[in-house]
C-alpha cells in the first residue's frame, strides 16, 4: 500500500502543483497480522521485476489473477480502496504518491471508482442478452452528463469508503471531485433531460442504452469581453476521460454521398443497392451509467468519427502532406464540435452528417452485436428506438434502408417493423425548430434515404387522400415533402408517421403538439399522441447538489424519498413546525455561503450571501425573455434614479444569469452584451447603496447549477406563454426550496397546480390570451406609450447609461422591442413587475416565504425522471424491467 508520511499542508501544496521538495519518501504496509494480496503483490513490487506469482498462506503457489479481479472489480472497504488507488496511480498512471500531481491523483482516483462498476456492467450486458430483454434505446444527439465523480461514488455507495481512504494518504476526496472536467456533451434541457433518463433507466434496472456523439470539443466554453460573449473551444478531451472504455474493434463503417443503382437479386425480385462515394469509421466509447441502489450498470455509447483510410504515404513522400491527412481531417470534422455553425452551406452539411452518423452507427450496433441472427420479425418486440427529438429522425429511413436493401425485405414487412420500432419525442413549439433538410442536400448526401422518404411519403399522402377525399389543401399541408421557400423534408413530419407513438414532455405542450403544431396528423391518429411531462434526477440535482437539504429531509422524513420522490409529501406537516422552519432557512443560508464562496474563487464575482437570490439560467433565446428580466432591474434602478424609493427600501436583491447564445444568433448575443453592461453599471452604482446587485457568470454549465440551483430563493421561468414546451430548471428550482415565478407555461403550469397559487408568483397571459392579442394584431409601441415605468427603463437604456453615452449602441434591440417584440415583452411587463413588488412583500416574512419554499419540496415530488421512465414504460416502450442478481 502506499501512504503519505510529509504533513497535510505540505501535500496540499504539493497537489496544487506548488514549490515542493522531491526528497525521497518512504512506502510500507499496513501492520496486519494477515496481510491481503495487494499488500503483497506491492511488496514484491517495491523488491523490483518479478513473477506475478505469490505463496498464499496455505503454501501452495497460484496465480494472483483472481484476486486482482477480485479487488479490482469489489474496492468496497477502505484497505482495498487504497490498495486499487495506489496500484492505479503506479501502473496507469505511471508515478508514485510522492510525484503525483492532482491530475494523476483525480484519474487515479477516477478509475478506481469506475473499477467498482465493471462486475455489474458485464454482468448486466450478459443478462440482458441472456434474456433477450426488450431494450430502450435512446437517441440523442446532447448528453449532458454532469461531473461523473460524486456520482458514481453515490451509485456504487463507495462515497465515505473513499472519503476515508484518501484521508488515510492524507488526500481530500472533495479536492479531487473539484477538479473534474464536465463533459460538454449538450447545449442545455434536451441534454440534461437525456443524462436524467439515463440515470432513471438504470436507477429502475430498465434494459436501455444511449446513443450519441462524442464530440471532441462539445459545446464552446463561453468567455466575456467587454461584456461580449466571445466562444472558445472546450476541450474536455484534452487530458483524456478516465470514465470512458473505447472499443476500436467495435468500429463502424458510415456511408455518404455516391449514388444508387437498380439490380436483380437471385430470385429475380427488383432490388435497390447504393453505392457509396465516401466511408467514415463511427469508433464505439462506453460510458458505464450505474444504478442507484441497483447492480445493474447500463451503457452510454458515444461514437467518434476516424478516417477509414487516414494516411496516405505516397503523396506523403511526395512532399504533399497536408493531401496525405486530408481524409482524417475531413472524417473528424463529424465528431469535432456540438452543433456547428449552420448558416453556411458547409455548416448545413456538417449537421446532417453528425445526425445520420450517430444514427447509423447505433442502428447497426445494435442490429449486429445484439440482436444478431435472431429473426427480424421480433426486432419491435426486442428494442424500442426513442427519437430525442428532430436530430435523430434519419434512423427512420436508415432502418427502411437496412431492411429492404441489405436484409432483403419486402417494402410492406420492413415498414411494419420500422414504424412499430421508433417512437418520437418533440421538444418544440417553434416552427423553426422544426428541422427541415433541403432536398438537394439529403440527395446529394444520403441518395438511397431520399428514395426511401419519397416512397413513404407517397404511401402516406395515399392514406389522406383516401381518408380526406378532394382535401388536396390538407395533402399538401401534410405531405412530408415542403415546396416552399425550397423543396425539403419535414423531419418532425417524416418521425411522426414513422413512429408507434408520439410525445410532447408536458401537459400543455402536449395539448398544443396536438392541436396546433402537428394538429392535422393528431386528428388522423389521435391515439398516436400522448404526454410525458418531463422530470429531473434527484440524485444528482437533490441528494448531490444540495446535501445540507438532503441531510435534512433523511432525518424528517428517512432516506427512501431518493428513489421515491412521491415521498417528499411526508414532508408537508413539517413546513407548520418552527423549528424546522429555521432548519430550512440555515441550510438555504449555508447553501448562499457556498455559491458566493464559489464565485468568488471561479470568477472573481464578489456578492453578499444576505439578500434574495433571484435567479434566471437556461438559453439565451428570445422566447425564454432574459430581457423581460433585465427590464425589470432597470425599473428598480430608475425607481431609485428618480426618487420614487429610496435605497434602503429595496429588498437587497442578487439577480444571476446563466446562459449560452448559439454563435451565429445576433439577436440574443446582443442581449448578453446588454446585461453586462448594465451591471457593470447597477453593480457600481452608489445611489443603489450595494442592495442591487447583477452576477452573469460566464459558461454556465452543470457543475455551477448544481451549486446555483440549492441556493436560489426566486425561479424566473417567465416565457411567453405557449413557448416553451417543458423546461426541467422550473423542477430543479422548486425541488431544492425556491418558490417560481412565471407564467402558465410549459410544466409551469402542473407546478402551479401541485403547489397551489398562493406558493407561485403567477404573471402575464396565458397561451389563448397571447393567442388572441396575435390575432388582434400586436402593437409593442403601445405599451410603451402608456406605461411609465416601461418608458422610463427602455428610455435609460437608450439614454447611453450603460454604454458610456452611445445612444446607438443598443438600438438594435430596443428597436426590436419596440416595432417586433416577437414574444410580447412589452405586452407582459407590467404584470411582472407588479408580481415582483409582491415578491418583495413575501420575501420580507421570511416564515411565510419559507413554509411556501418547504411546500414547493414537498409537493414537487412529480417531478423525477423516474416518474417520467415509468409513464414511458407503461404508454409507450413497454419494456420491463430486468433486474441482475
């Protein structure tokens, strides 16, 4: 075993990569009567090269093998711990405690824990197989997976057993857990929704893998200057990821471009082949995704595009090299980065290919190493592949595609076997979320796909035209196949006809799914649509993220709510008892303490823990209204401009943002530059006495939320109602102690009903409300007119207070607010801000604000992605459970 003999502070300062002395230090065993085999096997080792053969006691001489198995797959005391920590850091690793840096000592540490987690990913994969369990197969091309550490030590309950054994070698398990890199697999809800489902299936012992992309730089990591969100790559790769398990030899082969040709096959049927013109390698990484209080270890693929061919030596010797590596470089472009930019042709290409990629990938993995030879006829009762959204629709015609060309099938057999194997999930109410690919480019790029969407789009339009005789407006509105402005494929459309069932992720959104966005084919198959209001996993956004909360509902109420969130409604009858109050309120506290101490020391952002945390974090995009927000700072600043308050009557408020804008997206870029701008100004501002305060932290991601989340008083979930379709932070919120304040949108409207009215700050309109002013005609101006308070925060901002006295510099989206206002800001206003002087009222009885925020815990339970895999399971998947020994 190894063990530090230098002080703890010295060790600190020797992890933390400063000055240290390189003296020799010693390594010796435990004194124990008996030592253990890792015990012994290092001690042969420090005696230098020898037989991996040791003399067990009882004087016979055998292989160590098993025993290294043993206690590489079960470190689950503390000796053992440290015996597989200290062999990681030496044979993996390559250096000795002494020498070790904190990224030796994090990866170490990593790929012990993850050793812990092989016997029952094996195990599971060979069960599963065994029992030709009906599989889940979820495709998305985001998942956002969160620091993987802490997680794995909650799964496998190894946390105190690694706490204890890095103390030991005088090592701080929260240091290390600090210095993960998050993997940037998403770009915000869709892919932290997928990482939560992943979590589930596995915590219910549900067969399920998930498909995606394992892009090497993931989403941009966000930096500010000048207040101007400027991207950087993330490169979470560059030190490698001790989580994954690459299997090369599980590789891919992934077809574009060429061409199709027309044959006879031997049996003299007509038969279709496409002949390729280029080939890409879809390489397999594993991600083991444990089971919460479960053994069963499910699977993560993520595929990462190589060259078939990489390197060419004949041009190279000829002095061509930069043609020599053209394939590879051209073949990794596919994996390299989370969404490209897609305003150009190039960019459009790009994207298409990364969906099919993934797509086709996964579809043949699982064709060919699970499903194998067993008869094709069964494959709807053997796997069910969820389409995450529009991204991987192409996995319909793929399918069509395999069976017809490569299996041999009629049309009739393999479309009844495709449309019963995919289910669809839409995510969207915005029509240009929708995605449409242009017909030239799907021609040019997937020809025998393009083939395949015709003829299924020829079937179906034959079905309307025969269950809507003469309707030929309906056919058209219904055809997969759009004509204007360019010829392109419908893919929300192509999914929705080429799925069992299709779902939107919460009460309204579904209702809207079906009756305004995909209304015409809901009253064609009106059993096809169905909801699965969407949820979060309380291991990592409660027991992980909030562990001061999580410490005192164990005691309140025990430990089961963790996987039985239904039982945070034990919780209620607590929120009358004062005591408990307090409790509450010390955590929160305590919560505040730990996120400005972050900030602090992340950027630099200095904020008091004694106010109201108000808090907004999600896409920067329109609809979601960051600017609706800032307007009201503004108000509260010119209130106190004006004299209309004083200082010292404002609720000390921090308002934090959190958000990511799309590189290519104008508009909400703008808007991040104008909420840095205003608060370099408010921040500094002596007339706000320091009671106002604005933090926009750069690169919000997973590791900030979850120590944002348990420390927010106030949820902003303020999108124009009808909009958003879900949102999952409304859950987060609301399940760690902030009462929200929004509008009846997305789930908000089943957390309004669960928690009842008078423990939500409702505002604004409501969809047919909103639907009615767009009919009547909007007229943004108008509202600027008469109200006051809106003049007087839009007239600041245009007065050049924030932009050291340039009154064009944000003409660009006050000029938008007032003739376009796509989303009704302006419209909404009023009702917001006269929701937030109430927020203020509340916030002052701090008994009353914090039995309304136990209540939002205790009846918010709904909301757990378990919840979500269940109504899966029972309305759409039907896939049991299959729990391994």
């Amino acid at each position: 075993m190894c063990f530090s003999t230098t002080p703890r502070a010295a060790a600190r300062s020797r992890r933390n990569g400063t000055a240290r002395s390189r003296g020799r230090r010693g390594v010796r065993t435990a004194a124990v009567a008996d030592p253990g085999p890792w015990q012994r096997v290092y001690a042969l080792q420090r005696e230098g090269p020898r037989s991996w053969q040791l003399e067990p006691p009882t004087g016979s001489v055998q292989p160590v093998t098993e025993n290294i198995e043993r206690f590489i797959s079960s470190p689950t005391t503390v000796e053992s711990f440290k015996s597989e920590f200290c062999r990681q850091l030496r044979y993996e690793q390559g250096v000795d405690l002494v020498d070790a840096r904190t990224e030796d000592l994090y990866q170490a540490l990593a790929r012990t824990v993850r050793s812990a987690m092989v016997d029952g990913w094996i195990a599971t994969q060979a069960s599963h197989r065994a029992a030709k369990a009906k599989t889940v197969a979820y495709l998305s091309a985001e998942f956002l997976m969160g620091p993987q550490l802490e997680n794995a030590l909650l799964s496998t309950a190894l946390t105190e057993v690694a706490r204890t054994a890095l103390a030991e070698l005088e090592l701080d398990l929260d240091e290390l857990t600090a210095y993960e890199t998050e993997p940037g697999l998403g770009n915000g809800g869709l892919g932290r929704l997928a990482a939560c489902f992943i979590d589930s299936l596995a915590a219910k012992s549900i067969p399920a893998i998930g498909y995606g992309i394992r892009y090497e730089y993931g989403i941009f990591r966000q930096t500010f200057v000048d207040g101007r969100q400027v991207e950087q790559p993330d490169r979470w790769l560059v030190k490698g990821s001790p989580w994954e398990l690459a299997q090369p030899e599980n590789s891919v082969t992934v077809n574009f471009g060429g061409h199709t040709e027309q044959y006879t096959d031997e049996t003299g049927a007509p038969r279709t082949r496409w002949v390729p013109a280029e080939q890409v390698l879809a390489v397999p990484y594993n991600y083991m995704v444990p089971g919460f209080e479960t053994r069963n270890v499910n699977t993560l693929r993520l595929w990462s595009a190589k060259a078939t061919d990489a390197f060419d030596l004949q041009i190279f010797n000829s002095g061509d090299y930069e043609s020599a590596v053209r394939r590879q470089t051209v073949a990794e472009n596919i994996s390299k980065v989370l969404y490209p930019e897609d305003s150009t042709p190039q960019g459009k290409e790009l994207r298409l290919k990364q969906q099919y990629f993934f797509v086709a990938a996964s579809l043949r993995d699982y064709l060919d190493t699970v499903l194998r030879d067993d008869d094709l006829s069964t494959l709807p009762e053997r796997v069910v592949f969820q389409l995450n959204d529009t991204h991987p629709v192409i996995g319909v015609p793929e399918l069509m595609r395999i069976l017809l060309d490569e299996r041999g099938l009629g049309w009739d057999e393999a479309w009844d076997i495709t449309r019963r194997t995919f289910n669809y999930t839409c995510h969207t109410l915005l029509p240009e979320a929708l995605e449409v690919w242009s017909v030239d480019l799907l021609g040019r790029l997937l020809p025998r796909h393009l083939e395949i969407i015709y003829r299924i789009n020829e079937d179906f339009l034959g079905l309307v035209r025969e269950t809507y005789p003469g309707d030929e407006l309906r056919v058209r509105r219904m055809s997969i196949i759009q004509e204007r402005p360019e010829r392109a494929v419908r893919m929300a459309f192509l999914a929705t006809v080429g799925s069992t069932k299709v779902n939107g992720v919460a009460a309204l959104h579904s209702q809207l799914l079906a009756d305004k966005v995909l209304d015409d084919f809901s009253a064609l198959w009106p059993e096809k649509f169905t909801n699965v209001t969407n949820g979060v996993t309380p291991r990592r956004f409660m027991r992980l993220s909030n562990p001061g909360l999580s410490g005192l509902l164990d005691e309140a109420i025990g430990t089961g709510w963790t996987n039985d969130l239904a039982q945070l409604a034990k919780l209620e009858p607590f929120a009358d008892d004062a005591s408990f109050r307090a409790e509450f309120r010390a955590v929160k506290q305590a919560n505040k303490e730990r996120f400005v101490r972050l900030l602090a020391q992340r950027d630099g952002i200095e904020l008091p823990a004694d106010a109201l945390y108000d808090v907004m974090v999600k896409r920067l995009h329109e609809y979601k209204r960051q600017m609706l927000k800032l307007l009201h700072v503004v108000t509260l600043y010119d209130r106190v401009l004006k004299g209309e308050v004083k200082a010292s009557d404002l609720q000390p408020r921090v308002v934090v943002f959190g958000a990511k804008a799309a590189p290519g997206y104008k508009m909400a870029k703008e808007i991040i530059h104008l909420i840095n701008r205003v608060a370099a100004v408010v921040n500094n501002a002596p007339e706000l006495e320091g009671r106002l305060r604005i933090a926009f932290p750069a690169n919000y991601n997973v590791t900030l939320a979850e120590r944002l989340i348990p420390a927010a008083d106030l949820s902003e979930q303020i999108s124009l109602a009808g909009k958003e379709a879900s949102g999952t932070g409304n859950m987060k919120f609301a399940l760690n102690g902030a009462l929200t304040i929004g509008t009846d949108d997305g789930a908000n409207v089943e957390i309004r009903q669960l928690v009842g009215d008078e423990n939500f700050f409702l505002f604004g309109m409501d969809e047919p409300a909103v639907q009615a002013l767009e009919d009547r005609g909007y007229n943004p101006t108008s509202y600027y007119e008469v109200d006051a308070g809106l003049r007087g925060a839009i007239d600041l901002i245009s007065s050049g207070l924030f932009s050291d006295g340039d009154r064009t510099a944000f003409e660009f989206v006050i000029s938008d607010l007032l003739y376009k206002d796509r989303f009704m800001v302006l419209a909404d206003y009023r009702s917001y801000v006269d929701t937030q002087d109430r927020v203020e009222v509340a916030y002052r009885d701090e008994d009353a604000w914090t039995r309304s925020a136990i209540l939002n815990v205790a009846r918010t339970g709904f909301f757990t992605s378990d919840r979500s895999i269940q109504d899966y399971l029972d309305r759409i998947w039907h896939a049991p459970a299959k729990p391994i020994a």
